[in-house]
C-alpha cells in the first residue's frame, strides 16, 4: 500500500506518532523518515496495524509442522465414526460441525473477535463448502 499510496500511508504514520504524544511537526517529521526507507515503513505499518513482528514469526518448520498437524486433524475427524466401526453420516457431520465451531472460537480467541461468533462464522463457510462440493459432485 506504501507504494500505491505514499501520501495517505505518510499521514496514517503522522497520525500515530501524534497519538504516541508526537506534536504535529514532530510526528510529520518522524513519518517522513520512516517513508523515506520503503522496508522501514513496511515493517513499521506491519507491527503497528497487524501486530506482528517480523523477528517474533515462528520458523518454517515448526509453521509447516503445525499446518500440517491442523490439515490432518481436520481431515480425520469427519472420518472417525467410520473408522470406529459407526458408519453413520449424522454422527461424521455433528463431529464435523462441531470441529469447525471450536476451530472457529479458538481462531477468534486468538485474533480477540467474539467468540460465538466467530465460530458461527466457520460453520456457515464449512456448510458453504458442503453445499458446494454437493453440488458439483451431482
């Protein structure tokens, strides 16, 4: 966006060093420094709106690990009445809705949304995701 837009995202990085305490010709000052090194203000914008820190990011590995672990999880629960000898598509879908409201909560724990509602959240897109593979296995 920094590229796209140099001025509005120089006025945001004014904006948040005025309300760091900045007086305004401190803070225009600050953020033209900041913008003058694209990488800086990219990271700056990075910490401040996202949250993240480049440097606090997990390896690769242990990021591939836990993706890894998440795809499998979730592809072995809708399974788990059928492997235990239940073949019954009730039982694989409330295991499966299920899972997706609690993967749903714990995404909205972790990124501070409401939790009920993020939950509902991923049931509506799994059952979307239903609906669709449904529709074009027919």
């Amino acid at each position: 966006m920094h590229a796209r837009f140099p001025e509005a995202e120089q006025a945001e990085l004014t904006d948040t060093f005025a309300g760091y305490g900045a007086d305004p010709h401190t803070a225009a000052t600050m953020a033209a420094a900041v913008s003058a090194d694209p990488e800086t203000a990219l990271r700056f914008h990075t910490r401040e709106e996202l949250g993240v820190d480049h440097t606090d990011l997990p390896s690769p590995i242990v990021a591939g690990a836990a993706s890894f672990a998440a795809f499998s999880i979730g592809a072995v629960l809708p399974l788990l009445p059928y492997l235990l000898g239940a073949p019954l598509l009730e039982v694989a879908m409330a295991i499966t809705a299920g899972a997706l409201v609690v993967g749903g909560m714990v995404v909205g724990r972790l990124t501070g949304r409401h939790l009920v509602r993020s939950g509902l959240r991923q049931l509506g897109l799994g059952g979307v995701a239903v609906l669709v593979t449904y529709a074009s296995a027919g």
